[in-house]
C-alpha cells in the first residue's frame, strides 16, 4: 500500500460509484436516448487511454498524465452538476472520461512497471482494494442525493477529486521512458497498439470486451433497469449496491491470493460465472407477478457487485501477464480501453431496447453477452495451458 493510491481511489469514487448511479439519473428526465448518450459519451471518452499509456510510456510522463488528469475529472463532475443542456452533459462526460481512463491507465502502469512480475498479484489485489473503497464512497455520495439534489452530488464530488492532484504525489514512482525499437529503415517506430493486438493478448481482450458489453449495458442503467423493470428505487439500489461493493472491497486482495494459488484465469472465469447467474436469475424473475420480484432482483444485484472484484482481478492480471514484453503501456491502456468500450456498444445498444421494450430488456441483453464472452474465451480460461500463456 503506497500514499498515493489514495488518489487512485479518487478516480473509482467517479468511474465506480457516481457514474452508475448519478450519470443515468441526472439524464433521466430527457428519456432514454439522452441518457445512453450521456452516459456512452463518458466511456468513449476512456477509449483514448490506449493512446494515452503508449505516449506516457515513449516520453516518460507517466507521473504528469496521472497528476494532471484529477482537474479535468473534478471539472467534469462539476460541469455535470451545474448544466441543463444535453450537449454539455455530454462533452463534460466525455472530458471526464477521458480524463478516468487517463488516470486508470497510468496508475495500472506504475504497478506493473514499477515492481517485478511475481509481486504483481498481490500489489493488484491490494491496488484495486483501493479502487473498491473509492467506489463505497461514491455509492455512499451516490445514495444520499439519488433521490434528489443530485446536481449537489456531482458538485462535492468534484471537490474531492480535485484533492487526488496533491495526494496523487505522495510515493509516486518515477518511471523511465520506454525506448521502443526500430523496425528495418523505412518501416517506422513500432505502433504499440496494433503489436498488441497482435499477440495472444488480442484474444483475451476479446472476450474482455464481449463480457463488459453485458456487464457495463446493466451497470452503467443500473437504477433506472431496478427502477422500471423491478420497482426497486434509486435510492435502495444505491445502498443494496453499495452493500455488495463493501463486501467486494475486501475481496480484492482474497482474489489476487487466489491468483497465486490457482491462477489467473480461475479467478477471471468465477467473475464471469457469477455474471451470468445474476443476470439469467434476472431474466427469469421478469416473469414472476408479484412481491418477491423486487426482493430476487436485490440478491442478484448484490452478486453482480461481488463479482466485480473477481473479474477485474483476473482480468487485470492476465493482461499484464499477457501483454508484450515492452508493451505495458499500450496494453494496459487496451484493457481499460475494452471496459469503456463495452459500456459504450452495451449502453448504445440498449438504448432502443430500453426504448421499444422497456428497460426489463437489459437483464437479457446482459446474460446474453457474458455468455457469448465466455463461448469466446474458452480456450483461453477453461483449456489447458499453452506454451505462450502458461498458468495465467
């Protein structure tokens, strides 16, 4: 545990706890539409964290890019809180997303260039513990003002974010620059991105990004989905959501021990089988009449939020396992990269579904996408070990 993952914790204040409760709800009143724009706007504004990791890493600003990016998040938060207008709720969001993904990324490089492979498990394991407890926080902030003053929400939580720019510096490692090299003359400087890609990483990153398409299409509509598909308010989400994220907390560093034990992969695989279960029990309790609906809906939704530690756990370690030798930056960047876009294809695509059928079309679209990433990812989290993965 070092001082300056108190910042980092700042950064899952905004990504996980405000933007799936107070995103949604400040957009509510302009329907379905403006909210998955809203909301699509702030996780395309992540989807720049692979640029931004490989710059980092070629010009040795890792430490700025990290620093810099709690301003432009407590702007953002702020901006959300004090606009009426669509158009600037969603430039806000995307700015602050961009910023999000910044901060993710180059936090995940400083863990993972700064310290020897085999301490990566347990580093992971107690980084994201704090990532958790940001995300109590903001669900706490989240569940006092669900129900109303919610511009207020945003305004002091921006206030708090802006304190990561100073704690953020405290035990900050300093990193070198990554000399990448040269291709044959003609070629070019190596484009960290597509090398990535390019590797066996590339089939993990798929079925990363299957799987938050279902995950972040429910999550990032999580009170208006519990709201109107099981008459659960936003208020009670908030805290049965917040109930499951402080239980979740404390899981971080049990899976990356678990990670050590068994592997990589086993953790990842518990997440996404959890997600299914609460999803598909989800899909089921649509068709039950009656008041037991809301009470099914509630366990599912504190499992989906237990979950989450085993799948970004596994899925953190395996991309830095997986990642080309050099290629941290960029990969780490990928990763952060696929949750944003998941949110965006899984929030776009749930915007006309929300709007013809209703929001109870989510659960299903949900159970649908963690499966089909689990088809996808099977070899890679259920075969046998390979000669380039090993016991990842």
């Amino acid at each position: 545990m070092a001082p300056w993952y108190g910042a980092y914790a700042l950064v899952g204040l905004l990504v996980n706890g405000l933007v799936p409760l107070l995103l949604p709800l400040t957009a509510a009143p302009r329907g379905p539409v403006v909210v998955s724009l809203v909301v699509a706007a702030f996780f395309a504004g992540q989807l720049t964290a692979p640029i931004v990791g490989g710059y980092a890493d070629r010009r040795g600003v890792q430490r700025a890019v990290f620093l810099g990016s709690f301003p432009v998040m407590a702007a953002g938060a702020v901006t959300l809180g004090l606009a009426e207008q669509t158009a600037i709720w969603i430039v806000a969001a995307a700015v602050a997303g961009a910023a999000a993904g910044a901060a993710q990324t180059t936090a995940s490089v400083f863990v993972v260039e700064g310290h020897p492979a085999e301490e990566w498990d347990q580093l992971i394991g107690w980084f994201r513990m704090v990532f958790g407890v940001g995300q109590v926080a903001g669900l706490l902030i989240g569940a006092i003002f669900a129900d109303g003053r919610i511009e207020l929400g945003w305004i002091i939580s921006g206030a708090v974010i802006l304190v990561g720019a100073l704690v953020g510096r405290i035990g900050l490692p300093h990193l070198q620059r990554v000399i990448q090299p040269r291709r044959r003359a003609g070629v070019g400087r190596r484009r960290d991105v597509v090398d990535v890609l390019r590797s066996r990483f590339g089939v993990f990153l798929l079925t990363w990004l299957v799987a938050m398409i279902g995950v972040q299409s429910f999550l990032n509509l999580l009170p208006l989905v519990m709201r109107e598909a099981f008459g659960v308010q936003p208020s009670t989400t908030a805290v049965l959501y917040l109930a499951g994220s402080v239980v979740g907390v404390f899981l971080y560093p049990v899976c990356g021990q678990i990670a050590t034990r068994r592997t990589n992969r086993f953790v990842l695989a518990v997440g996404l089988l959890a997600n299914l279960a609460a999803f598909t029990v989800m899909t089921a309790i649509l068709l039950i009449d009656g008041g037991s609906k809301g009470a099914l809906a509630a366990i599912a939704l504190v499992t989906v939020a237990i979950a989450y530690p085993f799948d970004y756990i596994g899925a953190t370690l395996m991309a830095a396992v997986l990642a080309p030798p050099g290629g941290e930056g960029a990969a780490m960047g990928l990763f952060n990269s696929a949750v944003a876009a998941g949110a965006v294809i899984g929030t776009l695509a749930a915007s006309p579904l929300a709007k013809s059928i209703g929001y109870d079309a989510i659960p299903p679209l949900a159970a649908v996408m963690v499966l089909l990433a689990l088809l996808v990812g099977a070899r890679l989290l259920f075969g046998r070990p390979s000669p380039t993965t090993g016991q990842t």
